[in-house]
C-alpha cells in the first residue's frame, strides 16, 4: 500500500522524464526502426507506386539473383579483403606509433608530434582523395621520388592497374587515421604502473626489454578489446574512399557492398535489389558482431580467473 | 669497473633507439605535413606555372588570383554558406538533444531508464540500410531540402552514452540535496547537471560539427537537384572529378580565365575548406581526447 502511494508521487514527479523520453524515442522509432520495414522490399518486386504494402512478394528472388551475380560475389570479396587488410594495418600503425610516441621524453616535442598526428583525421575523405590523386598522379611525388631514385624509368599510372588499389586504400587509411587511433592507447599506456618500469630496469631491462615487458602486456587490454570491437564493423569500413579513388579501370576490386548498393538502388532504381544487398550485409555484420562480442566476453572471463 | 661497463653499454643502445625513434618521428612527420603544405605551395602558385611542376613547399610564381577566383564562384559560396550553417545548427539541435536524452537515462531513479538505454543502443547495430532509409527520407519530404542536413541523424547513441558515461560520474548528492530544496527535474538539468557537463558537451559538439562540416554524401544523395543547399565538401568533389577527368581540357579554362588551371583552383579551394578546422582543432585536444576515452566504456 506504501510503496504504491510512493510510486505515484515518483510516477507524478517524473512526468517530465516521461515526456521527453516519449518524444525523443518517437524520433528514433521513426528514424531508425520504421527503415527496417523497408527490409520487406529485398522480398517483394518493389513497385513505388504500391508501396511496401501492395507490391507482389516474389520470395528470395532478389537474394538469388545476388548470389548468382559473379560482381556481387566479386564485391563481397573486395569488402571483406580491404576491411581485413585495413583493420591490420591501422590497427600495426597506430599501437607502434603510440609507443614509440610514449618513448619520447621531450615534451614539448612530443606534444608538437602528437598534434600532427591528429591533422588527417580531420580532413574529409574528398580532401584525401584529392592530395592522394596529386601525389600519385603521372608528375607527382611518388613517381618524381622513384624516378630520381633510378627505381623506375617512366612514371606508374596507379590508378589504372588494380594491383596498386587495395595498398592505396590501406595506406590513405593508415595516414589518416593512425594519430587518432594511437589516442586510446597512449591513455591506456599513461595509466600503467610507473613502478613497473623502475623493477624492470633494475633488472636490468633496456628499452626494448620495457616496451615488451611492460608496455605491450600492459596496453592488451586495450588492443584485444578494440580489436574485437572492430572486427565487426570490417563491412562498415568501404564506401567513401573507395567510391572516391574508384575508376572503371579498377572497378574488379575497388567496388564494395556498399557502392554495389547505391549503383543497383540508387542509380538503376531497383530498390528491392538494393535492399536485398543491404540485408545481406547488415546480417553477416551483425553475426560478426555477436560473435566476436561472445570471444571478447569469454576473453574477459578467462583473464579475470 | 663491470657495473660501469654495462650501464655504458646501455646507454649506447639508448642511444641508437632514440636516435632510430627520432628519425621514425620526423619521417612520419613528413609524411602527414607534406601533401597539405604542398597543396597550400600550389595554391598560391601561377596556375600555367604549376602545370610545370616542381613546387614542393613554396610557390614559384606567387599570386593570389587562385583564391579571389575560388572565392567568386557562386556554387562554392553557397556551398560554403550552406556548410557553415549546417555546422552551427546541426551542433546545436544534436547537443540539445544528446544532453536530453543522456540526462534521462542516467536518471537512477527513472522507471524507464534501461529500456529508454537499450532502445537506443540497439540502433547502433541494426539499421534499415540505404535503400529503406533514403526511401524514408523521401517519403517524409526531406529530400531537396535544408533539414536532412540536420534532422536524420541529431541523436545519435554514441554521443549519447558519451556525455551519459560522464553524467554517472556526478555524484548523485547534488541531486538528492536540489530534490530536496523542490527542484523538478528540468532545474535539475538546466541549472545543476549542465553545468558541470561543460567539457563533455564540447566533446560532442566538437565531434558533431568535424561530422557535419565533413559531410558530401547526404548532399550528393538527398539533394543533387537543389543547387541551393549544396556543400562545400560536395562542391569540392565535383570540382575534384571535373580535374581527374578531363586534365587535358586546362588549356581551354586558361584561354577564359586567364592562367588559372583547375589544378590551381582546386588547390585553393582545399585550403579553403581545411582552413577553419585546422585552425581550430590544436587547441580543442584535450576534449577529443577525453570523448575518445570516454566512448570506450560502453557498459
């Protein structure tokens, strides 16, 4: 009887929490779960004029046809490759740049270094792709610098042999991000246990002794936790850049799921394709979320006994 | 005699390490300065002069015909206009909003706190996809208009568990002690918990406002036909594509314009659109740093 009573004062005072939980939830249903019954068009023959009610189911048509479609197998390979090739590298880059940042004692050009690091991530990916097109173009850098070199005799057209994309993709990734990404681990490596060094180096360890002693056990956490966490965003990881650095000459491996999406639904208009190529990726995404989730999960488990 | 040896020794391969690292640095260094400074050499540069290459970090022929060219384009006012705006009204509205809803599901006491939590992060993994949500967005008259800059994607569950993240760091006495004075909830947000939030509400708006000022794909998707909410992002890339393309059809924009090239007018335009986050983004590390830190404990 008492608690009841107290629960309609409570009930009363958060009227206000209500209220805008309300609304603001309101938003999120209409914006993020009505698209989700769009998900009904990959299994219908999608006509705008019906609408998502009234058009003719036709069944796994559409996934029939994708997985028939050589480009689309090709494009599935394209995602998985460059996202598997540019979680390594970014993930390389950043771990050993955050330590041997770390190892650095001067402050002031530690900090001067640092800040630097972080330019590229804020530069938009239209921006990247411009200064990589200048400096891979015909006269640019790169082939003035291996031609001064005697390494080649004329210049390397980048962009027209598809051998050269996926390392361009997994370079302009790497310069873009690795500054941002080595962000956490210095964090991480700030907090280990000062005292932890001192033992080490009275034992004797030099530098190298420490980061492999102290720092990297230190920081796995760290890296086993974003690495978990980023495995299962490996399908996220390809539109702009390749949509941007992309050409018909090298479209066999620059195109993914996603450019695969706006090519078939945007472009052509054939929605309920487009759709079914969406799914397709969100499911497989989320399956490698949950799974990598559950590693991670016992992961923990395991270190905590 | 033996412990001297050895600490020589060590302090020899000290040595070789820091000089090793110090090389690594200023390569990597180099590397990240070089492409930008370069295109900020050309953009100052002669446009035909360029063509010639060899500039590296200064310009040969220096003018600053390429930026008074770039800053009379109609397309790239709007487009700037246009971003500015999206920048300014897009922070505020996702801020707003953001804190909103972070303050009520870091509520102990709210009833629905948890499922308020979960129905929001359940978005971070499952979405329509692009077909359904541009579909959506057609549907609800926000294509070939202003508000699809700002409105789809204000709220977003990063952000929010971000700045809710930092308001279950408050403690909750200074709650508990308002309630008691016969503060309602909004006193509560307004005038205690906002206040402290300061350094966690510029994360966000930081990272909301790179976002927005960065974005060309919801330009290039939702409003192709209506020129007049074009970006600069979008504006930049045509120009971008119109180069990659035809490089050969220089000599034709030299003739009308006189020794400006679309190498030059493009470097320029770079810069122009780099220029105000570059200046800014130095002195606002530490609130990054802190948002990075803080959206890494999820739970």
């Amino acid at each position: 009887m008492k608690t009841k009573k107290l629960s309609k004062i409570e009930f009363k005072h958060q009227r206000v929490l209500i209220v805008w939980a309300a609304i603001i939830c309101l938003y999120g249903f209409i914006f993020y779960y009505v698209p989700l019954v769009g998900w009904l068009m990959a299994f219908q023959n999608y006509k705008p004029v019906l609408g998502v009610f009234k058009s003719e189911f036709i069944g796994l048509d559409k996934f029939k046809f994708l997985f028939e479609d050589e480009s689309f197998i090709r494009v599935i390979r394209n995602t998985f490759a460059m996202g598997i090739i540019n979680l390594v590298c970014t993930f390389v880059m950043a771990i050993l740049f955050a330590i041997l940042l770390n190892e650095i004692k001067t402050k002031g050009s530690k900090k001067v270094v640092q800040t630097i690091s972080y330019l590229p991530h804020f530069l938009s990916w239209i921006i990247v792709t411009g200064i990589l097109h200048d400096a891979l173009s015909g006269s640019g850098i790169i082939n003035e610098l291996l031609m001064n070199f005697h390494i080649i005799s004329k210049p390397i057209d980048f962009f027209a042999h598809e051998g050269y994309f996926w390392p361009i993709v997994a370079f302009a990734n790497v310069w873009k991000e690795t500054g941002w990404n080595a962000i956490i681990y210095l964090a991480a490596i700030t907090s280990i246990d000062p005292s932890l060094y001192e033992a080490a180096a009275i034992d004797g360890a030099g530098r190298w002794a420490k980061i492999k002693h102290v720092t990297l056990p230190g920081i796995k956490p760290t890296i086993m936790i974003l690495l978990l966490m980023n495995v299962g965003n490996i399908l996220n990881a390809g539109f702009e850049i390749q949509y941007l650095l992309g050409n018909g000459l090298v479209q066999k491996v620059s195109q993914t799921i996603d450019i695969y999406v706006l090519k078939w639904g945007i472009s052509q208009a054939d929605y309920s394709l487009g759709t079914a190529a969406g799914i397709f990726k969100s499911v497989v995404s989320i399956g490698l979320i949950l799974v990598f989730n559950n590693i991670a999960k016992r992961h923990g488990e395991e270190r905590l006994f | 005699m033996e412990q001297k040896r050895r600490r020589k020794k060590i302090s020899g391969a000290d040595l070789a390490f820091r000089i090793c690292n110090g090389i690594f640095m200023i390569a990597f260094v180099i590397v990240t300065l070089y492409p930008v400074l370069n295109t900020l050499a050309i953009s100052f540069n002669e446009g035909t002069d360029a063509l010639r290459g060899g500039i590296y970090l200064w310009p040969r022929v220096f003018t600053l015909k390429n930026y008074t060219t770039v800053l009379q384009k109609d397309n790239l006012i709007t487009g700037a206009y246009i971003t500015v705006l999206r920048t300014i009204i897009g922070t505020l509205l996702a801020l707003v909003t953001n804190a909103i809803l972070a303050f009520i599901v870091s509520r102990k006491n709210f009833i629905f706190a948890k499922s308020v939590s979960l129905f929001w992060v359940i978005t971070m993994y499952v979405n329509g996809g692009l077909i359904p949500t541009f579909l959506l967005y057609k549907s609800l008259g926000l294509t070939n208009s202003f508000a699809v800059y700002v409105i789809p994607g204000m709220i977003s569950a990063f952000n929010m568990l971000v700045i809710r993240t930092y308001m279950r760091g408050i403690p909750d006495s200074l709650e508990e002690s308002a309630q008691l004075d016969g503060a309602g909830y909004t006193t509560i947000f307004l005038k205690i918990i906002s206040p402290l939030c300061k350094p966690v509400y510029a994360t966000v708006a930081l990272f909301v406002a790179v976002f927005q000022w960065n974005s060309w794909f919801d330009a290039m998707l939702y409003n192709r036909m209506s020129t007049q909410y074009t970006t600069l992002q979008y504006e930049l890339m045509k120009l971008l594509s119109s180069v990659s393309n035809q490089s050969s059809s220089a000599e034709a924009m030299k003739n009308s314009e006189g020794s400006i090239t679309p190498t030059s007018i493009r470097a320029a335009a770079t810069i122009v659109t780099m220029l105000p986050i570059v200046c800014i983004y130095p002195f606002l590390q530490k609130y990054f740093v802190t948002g990075l830190t803080l959206g890494g404990v999820k739970e």
